[in-house]
C-alpha cells in the first residue's frame, strides 16, 4: 500500500489537473464587493503605466508587487536550500517542499492581487470580478504549503502513532480543502475559495505546531523545540498585524498622500523576516526524529 506521502502528492496532483481541466468562466457570475468597474478599479488604488511597443501595460500597486515577487523568490531559494541540505532527513525535505510551494503561492498571489489584477480583472468587462484562477492557484498551494510542513513536523517532533496521525492528518486536511475548493470553483460559493477559508483550515495545523513544540520544550529543553516554537510565534504575530493594519484603515489614508504602504506590505515584510529565521535558526537544526520510524503505509 502506499504511504501518506504518496498519497498526499497524488491527492494533490489529481486535484489541479481537475481544475486545470474545467472551465474558469464560472468567475464571472462573482463581480468584486465593493461594485467596480475598470475605471473605478484604477482610481481605488496606486498604479504606473508602461509603454511597450505600442500597448501599455498597468501594474497595479507596484511597491506590493515588488515586495511580494521579492518574497516569492527568497522563500523558493530558501525552500530549495534545504533540499540541498537535506541530506537523508525527510524533515528537511517536507520543509522544502513546504517553502517552494509558499514561495509560488506569493509570486500567483502578487500577480493577482496586485500587478496584473487590472488585467486579469477587469480588461474587456464592465464590472471587475473578485478572483481568478491565479488566486486559486495561490489558496490551494498555501494550504499544500502548511499541510507539507506538518509532514516535516511530523518528522521532525514525532515517532510512532503520533507521527502517523500528524501524517494522516496532513493528508485529510489537504483532500478535504481540495474538495471543497472544486466545490467552490463549481457552484461557485464565494466563502469557499475565499482567503477566510484558508485562515479555518490553516490555523488547526499552526495551533497543533505551537502545542507540540511548547510541550516538547517544557518537558526536553531542546533547541529546536524553541527554534520552532519562535517560527510559530511570528507567523502569528505578522498575520495579526496583517489584520490590524487592514482594520485600521491607514492603507487608504496613506494612499491618498502618495505613500503606498498597505496591509500587505506589513505582511509581506513580515514573511521576508521569517523566512530569514527559517534559514538561519531552523534549517540547521532541524533534523528526523527517529530516522528509522518512517511513516506508516496503511
């Protein structure tokens, strides 16, 4: 029988082709809240405009879309660090396997969200739509991206049963996202291949990293349990000043003074930040647990 290894690529894998294979018009029927049309969209946020050849390309929020491409191509070096480092240690790879996806998920998300948005859009519409098969493709690497360093976790902080519960778990959570992201993408349903949806499946996992590494720490005072329990803290504290930048409402206050600093750019800045301590502090240390207890084929 195969492992959950296995399992999870080829869940994984099944599933894009699946939404590579239906149709993406079903986005239509979603036009962005609040109403905007594609002169409206432009005059909501900053953008500059360059000529090539004889057409002109807009880049929607450029300072973002710098920060967030830099962020992308940092977390993919870091993810392809430990897979040089990796030696035998399937920790180590899990974990590369976890940033390369973190860091394509920001280059789709930056590439949505903000560079492209007007054209992916809003070009040849009247009212711009909400998301895009870029945004999906960011949603469903993400979670592919938290449930991959579970496996490593698992790796990592975990022998026997337990290991193969985090493995198992690691597996379900990701099938179940999949299914309920075609769902989504299908009907569609708006909360379901929305970025609140990711928070609901992503946070178990985040709560399951700090549980384990606090108790592993209390009771064995390792280094790597304090090395991860600091990733897991600061992942916390940027996506919570995330969310307070964005409910703060300066974003807009200093867009219309001409400076362009946004919500995403705390995050942004703060994931460029982890992804150094990641490097740094966890890369190192992180080695299997028990290299001989592999993870379980049935």
């Amino acid at each position: 029988m195969t492992n959950p290894e296995t399992r999870l690529k080829r869940a994984f894998g099944l599933v894009l082709v699946f939404l590579v294979l239906t149709g993406c018009n079903q986005f239509d029927s979603i036009p962005y809240t609040p109403r905007q049309t594609p002169e409206t969209w432009l005059g909501i946020q900053p953008f500059v405009e360059f000529q090539i050849a004889s057409s002109t390309l807009l880049v929607v929020q450029p300072t973002t879309t710098a920060l967030v491409y830099l962020l992308g191509m940092v977390t993919i070096g870091v993810g392809v660090y430990f897979l040089r480092i990796r030696e035998a240690q399937h920790s180590r790879r899990w974990w590369g396997i976890a940033l390369l996806l973190w860091g394509i998920g920001a280059l789709l998300a930056g590439t949505s969200y903000e560079a492209f948005s007007y054209q992916i859009k809003c070009v040849g519409r009247e009212v711009c739509i909400w998301t895009s098969w870029w945004e999906i493709g960011y949603l469903v690497v993400s979670v592919a991206s938290v449930d991959a360093m579970l496996m490593a976790q698992a790796y990592a902080c975990a022998t026997g049963n337990w290991r193969r519960f985090l493995s198992r778990y690691a597996l379900g959570n990701l099938v179940l996202y999949l299914i309920t992201v075609v769902i989504g993408t299908l009907v569609p349903i708006q909360f379901l291949i929305s970025f609140e949806l990711l928070l609901i499946f992503s946070a178990p996992t985040i709560v399951i990293f700090i549980v384990q590494n606090g108790w592993r720490y209390h009771r064995f005072r390792r280094g790597i349990d304090i090395a991860l329990l600091g990733t897991w803290a600061w992942l916390v504290l940027t996506i919570g000043g995330y969310f307070l930048y964005l409910i703060s409402g300066l974003t807009q206050q200093l867009w219309r003074q001409g400076i362009w600093f946004s919500e995403n750019d705390v995050l942004h800045l703060g994931l460029l930040i982890w992804m150094v301590y990641i490097a740094v502090v966890v890369a190192q240390r992180v080695k299997d647990e028990n290299p001989l207890d592999a993870a379980p084929s049935g």
